[in-house]
C-alpha cells in the first residue's frame, strides 16, 4: 500500500514477445510470486495490477501481458499505446525469438510512445545447455537496438 505522503504513479506496463518466451511467467512471479513448470498461452491479453511502495513514491503497475502468437499481433498496439514502459521477452534457447524482438522494439519506436522506456529481456536461463543466443550477441544487438 501507499505510504502517507507519498506521491501515487500510475504507470502503464506491457509485455511483447513471442509465444512461449515466458512472459506470463514473469508477471505472475512479479505480482503473486508464483511459478508453474507449464503455462497456458495467453489469448489476446492479460491484465494484472502490482504496487510498490518505494521511498521516492507508489508506483502501481497497469501491466498488459499481451499474447505471443503471429494471430494476436494486431491487437499489440491497443495494448501498448500510451504505456510508459515496455518488456521485450525472448528466449535465450531461441535464436527467433530474439531475432523477432527486434520488430517489436522497431515497432514501438515508431508508434509507441516516445518517452517509452523499454527492457529486452532474455528468459528461460534454465535452458542454458539448448542456448541458442549468446550473451555477447544480445548485448551488441541491444545497443544496435537502441536499447540500454
């Protein structure tokens, strides 16, 4: 909960990515602490809310984890319009996965908003002995990507 005082942020967050990099796993380990071995896919998109109660202020989270199959991809923009953040999620034993991150980040600096600040992240580090993109080709592509 808000600390008394404190100034109250609503930020809008979205997770991108393709099917089955596992970004319903992460926001259900964000907002109940929870893991399952097996996920269903998400259809269109998902809603969950998390706060944090930080020094400077309260943030609370509108997060859209938005589905990963080709099928959905139009509905991205619905999701991701005015959101003030950005999770960009691959899968590290899946060279396209992160090849496809690419698009998505083009996509959101040409029509997201321009003060979006983005994260690519790389899952799935449980399959590291199936990795198919190593960490210094997701570093130089992340700067390539015009992401810090």
């Amino acid at each position: 909960m808000a600390r008394p005082g404190n100034k109250i942020i609503q930020a809008k967050l979205v997770l991108l990515g393709d099917m089955g990099t596992g970004k319903t796993s992460l926001v259900l380990r964000f907002v109940k602490g929870q893991f399952f071995d097996h996920q269903e896919p998400t259809i269109g998109a998902a809603f969950f809310t998390q706060i944090l109660s930080l020094t400077e202020a309260t943030v609370k989270f509108d997060i859209w984890d938005t589905a990963g199959q080709e099928r959905y991809h139009s509905l991205a923009p619905m999701y991701y319009r005015g959101a003030a953040a950005a999770v960009i999620v691959y899968d590290i034993s899946s060279m396209d996965t992160f090849v496809r991150a690419k698009r998505w980040v083009q996509e959101l600096q040409r029509q997201g908003n321009p003060k979006m600040v983005m994260a690519l992240v790389a899952n799935k580090l449980d399959l590291d002995s199936k990795r198919e993109v190593q960490n210094e080709v997701s570093a130089e592509k992340t700067s390539v990507y015009g992401i810090t």
